[in-house]
C-alpha cells in the first residue's frame, strides 16, 4: 500500500516466486520492480532487495512451466522504481504472470519485494 521502510512482502532466503492474475488477458510489453531507496533504509543498503529475476506468462494457475517473458537484473544502484522491457518474442496473451526471483543483493534472512507490476495491450 505504501512505500515505508518494511511494508514489503518478504519471503524467507534469497529465492521465491509470485502469481497474479490480472483483470484481463493482455500481451504484456513490460514489467517494473520497485524497492525502497536506500536513502530510505534504516541500515543505508537495501540488501533485501531482488537481484536476479525472471518473468514467465502462465495459461492457467496450475501450469508449472510458463513462457518465458524475460530474465532480468534489479540495479540496487540504479532508481527505486525500473522499468524491464519484455526480451523474447511472445505473440500470446495471458492473464496470469509469474516473477521468479533467483537471488538478492546479498541479504542472508530474507528478500523483500515492494510492487512488482504489469504492463501491456489489453487482448
């Protein structure tokens, strides 16, 4: 709801994954990660914050193995809010997308994930 220090969705480790489903089927032409700056952090890094992620479109919520939309890399140096362009050629439209994140920038306990959105042409 907010972007304070601490209201993020945390998942133990450095690995882990989110479903959603959108309101409509749409070609999606983008994604954005969006963490705390570290202006903002109590301890001054925001080692928490995802690293190596991709994003994969999915038929239906029981399917195990998406298409793969894009592998990516969240900059902790770089804006709190980044933007990712969809990087393979993609002529489907899907309503649920998956985020699966590989590892953080270093924190040992936990990941934390403040918005991840969905941009596209709606279907």
């Amino acid at each position: 709801p907010d972007m304070y220090p601490g209201n993020c969705w945390a998942f133990k480790g450095s690995q882990g994954y989110l479903v959603v489903r959108l309101s409509m089927k749409i070609y999606p032409t983008a994604f954005t990660v969006e963490h705390i700056p570290k202006t903002l952090s109590p301890t001054g890094n925001i080692s928490s914050a995802p690293r190596n992620f991709s994003v994969y479109g999915l038929d239906d919520e029981y399917q195990e193995e998406g298409k793969l939309l894009g592998e990516y890399v969240y900059d902790q140096e770089g804006e709190p809010l980044q933007m990712f362009p969809v990087m393979e050629e993609n002529e489907d439209a899907f309503q649920i997308v998956e985020l699966r994140i590989f590892s953080n920038w270093g924190h040992a306990e936990y990941t934390c994930l403040y918005r991840f959105r969905v941009h596209g042409k709606p279907a």
